[in-house]
C-alpha cells in the first residue's frame, strides 16, 4: 500500500481496540472456556471491522485481502501439521504408557521443594538441544506437569517453570527457527546473535532459576500422599515398564539428528501406537469399547480412536484420571480454528496498512538508545497481539527498525536481540498467539493461568530495556567505546 495512502494512526487502532474489548468480554463470559469459540469470533468481528474501515474509507479492494490471506495461510501449514501430530503424540504416548511410567518414577525421584527449578533446567537443556520449545513442551513437558501434579504442586506454577526453561532454549540454540529467522533477517550471524543475546538472556534466566528455588522450597507438605495415590493409581491401570522408555530415547536421538519436527513428533507417536499395542492392549480394548470385535479389531480402534479421539480410562482417583485422558488429534480443533482466525485478523491488517501505520508513529518516538529499544520492545509486543503469530512478528518488527538503528549507528546484532527479547518469549503468554494457544491446549492451562509464573518470558523484555539505558556492551558501528556512546545519547 502507497506511504500516502496509509490509514490514520488513530484509525488503525480502532480494530486492535475492538477485538480487545471484545475478548475482555469473552473471556468475562465464557472465563477457561474462551478458546472454544468465543474468542474465534472476536477475532473475526475484528477482521469484519478493520476491512470494512479499509474497504470504505481507503479503497483498499476484496483481491488485496485475499491475497495477503492466501500467503498468510500458506505460511502456516506446518504449524497446523505440528499441531495434529502434536495431538497424536500427546494420545500415544500417555496410552503407550510413556508419560505415566515418567511419571510414575519422576515422583518419587524428584524432590517436591527442587521440583519447578529442576522442571526448568530441564527443559531448558532439551529445548536448547532441540532448538524445538514446541517438541519440548509436548513430550517432556506433558511429562513433568504430570510429575508437578501428582507431587501436589499447582499446574499454573509447574506450566512457568516448563514454558520457562523450553523458550530460554529455543531463543538461545542455533537449531530454532525463530533464532535463525530473527538473525537472517537482521543480516547477523547467526552466533554472534546468541553470544551477544547472553547479555540479557542469561540474567533473566538466572533471576528465573532462583524465583523458582525460592518458591518451590514452600512445596513437599502432603506430597506423600499424592504419589502413595498416584503410584498405586498408575501401576493398578498401566503396565508401567522401563521398556516404554525406548520412545523417548529415540525421539531424543531424531532431535540431536536434526531431524524435521513434525517427522519428529510422527515417528514417535507410531513408535509409542507399537508400544502401546505390546504393553497395554487391555487400554485399547477399553477404549475400542466394543465387544462384537475380535481382539485385533478392537486394538486397532482403539490405537486409532486414541490417534484422533478423546480417550478416558478409570484409575481409581479422579484427579489422576483427569491427568491420563487426552484429546488426540480432536483435541486440537479448537487451537487450529483459532489460529486460522487469528491469522485472518493478522492479514488483514496488514493488507490495509493499519500495522505499518501504528508503527510508524512509535518510530517516530525515537530520540536515544533507550527510545530506539523501548520502541522496538513496544513494537514486538504488540506485533505478537496484533498479528497472533511470532514469526510475522519477526519478520515486521525487524524490517521496520533496520533503518532506524542504521541511522542511529548501531549494530544491527543489537536489533536482532531485541527482537528476539520482545517477540519471541512473549509469544507464548498472548492468548490468541499461535504460541499461546498451542501451549495452553498442549498443557491443558489456559494462557492466562500459567502468564503470570512464566518469569523468564516476562523478565527477557525487561532486561532489554536494563541493559539498554545501561549502555552494558552496546556499541556504535564505529567505536567500541561504550562510555563515549552513552554521553552522546545523554547529549
């Protein structure tokens, strides 16, 4: 869209308003249930409002749209694809018995008060051997809250520290894609972006790692009785074996062979259906519920209702009964719908140039170091609400500063960490994100829930900001005098 042809700032905002408003009160009416519906048609009310503003008042036209829909839509394929494998995983590897025998010795090797900061370290250490928080989050993830939950301790806190540890991961290993996408489209190597990344990350992970020592040392009272319950619960249902470890070794192997996620998640989940059919044929039997069919009959529906279906199976304890049902490939139509409709909204604002509008005034705010990063911080943020996707995000964020922070002087490395500071860690905590709604179904915790203890993803924005109104290791293009460059912003 032409520069002059722009909507009006003031105008621009007027969609981004409505669908807030809109979600305020969806989330007022329908509170955990939100995502089932609700919020999809928010996010379309929203669409309807930015393109009849477009249509009617800047002649923006219906082909302009669907164009930027159809290259949106495409973009996002493979994340639709992770999701359904992700949701066979998910179904696999609890009826397998996977997740239960993690579980199963997880409580009773874990200490209840070193639970959160070692659920942390944890994940941080796989998903940055992955460079997958996704595939951290679905696998081992599922796994600990289920460890967080039988050790007595809260889901929302247990969500915090896994979400914590796998997005320190996947901003800091060369493997992940949005680390590679941030540095290639800033034009930075890719490992001098992560060295030069350490200089906020590794502060904010350090205050994450003793918020969660500090609290997890109130947890342990009572603990005994929910793994005596849980224990007994899952061997009474489960054929809980060492045996099933096999799948996860080797989905570990196909990560550190840098194989695709999604032939990742696949591969597993048909290993962890074979395990299933050798160790817990009386599950799938159950689940087939259906005694006209012959014994391999009734396995292999139950194998396939627990690829694509809700499954429930009675341990004895409605709280660990609630812990081993799952929703299959179904359980994540809800996500998939409202990820599409969040990319609609993301389009279309695009294609009417309301979000290169916005963004050209927060430019204008830019006068010093600290208001060049706190805008692009600002920008991130609100590229994440606006557009529902961190990749998009990514991509518009670092474009429109590039020129800025030339102009300025500055390295573009430190473009591409703010950026990755602002878009990356904070995709998971927007509740109509692709990030924040994959999460909070993955982990069954609404996004809202498990926002406020994910301190690492609140914390990276932060230390940017610190670390630039500090000046600590920012440097002009043409000195590496950091002292004379902070007196000139002062100047």
């Amino acid at each position: 869209m032409d520069e002059h042809k722009l909507p009006h700032p003031l105008i621009s905002f007027i969609p981004v308003l409505v669908l807030i408003a809109l979600l305020v009160v969806i989330i007022m009416l329908f509170g955990s249930d939100a995502l089932t519906g609700g919020s999809q048609i928010a996010l379309l009310m929203g669409t309807a409002v930015c393109i009849l503003i477009a249509m009617t008042a800047y002649r923006v036209t219906w082909k302009t749209f669907e164009r930027q829909m159809e290259k949106t839509m495409g973009g996002i394929f493979i994340t639709l694809l992770i999701l359904f494998t992700v949701g066979m995983l998910a179904g696999s590897w609890m009826i397998s018995g996977v997740v239960p025998t993690l579980i199963y010795y997880g409580v009773q090797l874990l200490s209840p008060r070193f639970f959160l900061v070692s659920a942390c370290v944890i994940c941080s250490i796989v998903s940055l051997l992955s460079g997958s928080s996704w595939t951290t989050i679905a696998t081992l993830g599922v796994a600990l809250l289920g460890v967080g939950h039988a050790l007595g301790i809260d889901d929302a806190w247990t969500a915090g520290a896994i979400i914590s540890g796998a997005y320190f991961g996947d901003k800091m290993s060369p493997l992940s894609d949005t680390t590679i996408l941030a540095s290639s489209t800033m034009g930075v190597d890719i490992f001098e972006h992560i060295r030069y990344m350490m200089h906020t990350t590794v502060p904010a992970l350090t205050i994450t790692l003793i918020i969660f020592t500090v609290a997890g040392l109130g947890h342990g009272s009572g603990a005994e009785l929910h793994i005596d319950q849980y224990t007994h619960g899952l061997e009474k249902t489960f054929n809980i074996s060492l045996w099933t470890l096999l799948v996860p070794l080797v989905t570990g192997i196909l990560i550190a062979r840098r194989v695709p996620s999604v032939m990742v998640l696949f591969v597993s989940s048909v290993l962890a259906g074979i395990v299933a059919l050798i160790l817990q044929p009386h599950i799938l039997c159950r689940i087939a519920d259906d005694a006209t069919l012959t014994t391999a009959a009734a396995l292999t529906k139950g194998l396939a209702i627990t690829y694509y279906g809700a499954t429930a199976v009675d341990t004895g304890f409605a709280s660990l009964n609630d812990l081993v049902s799952t929703g299959g490939m179904a359980g994540m139509l809800n996500t998939v719908w409202l990820i599409i409709c969040a990319m609609c909204f993301g389009a279309a604002m695009m294609a009417s140039g309301m979000i290169h509008s916005i963004t050209r005034v927060i430019v204008r705010w830019v006068r010093t170091r600290f208001s060049m990063v706190s805008s692009t911080v600002a920008t991130g943020l609100f590229m994440n609400i606006a557009t529902g996707d961190q990749f998009i995000s990514i991509v518009l964020t670092g474009n429109m500063f590039r020129e800025v922070y030339d102009k300025q002087g500055y390295e573009q490395r430190l473009l591409s960490r703010t950026t990755e500071d602002s878009v990356t860690v904070t995709s998971v905590l927007v509740p109509w994100n692709t990030c924040g709604m994959t999460q909070a179904t993955v982990l069954g915790v609404p996004t809202l829930t498990y926002l406020p203890y994910c301190f690492f993803n609140l914390l990276c924005p932060v230390m940017s900001l610190i670390v630039a109104a500090i000046g600590w290791r920012i440097k002009h293009k043409d000195t590496t005098d950091t002292t004379a460059e902070s007196s000139q912003d002062e100047a």
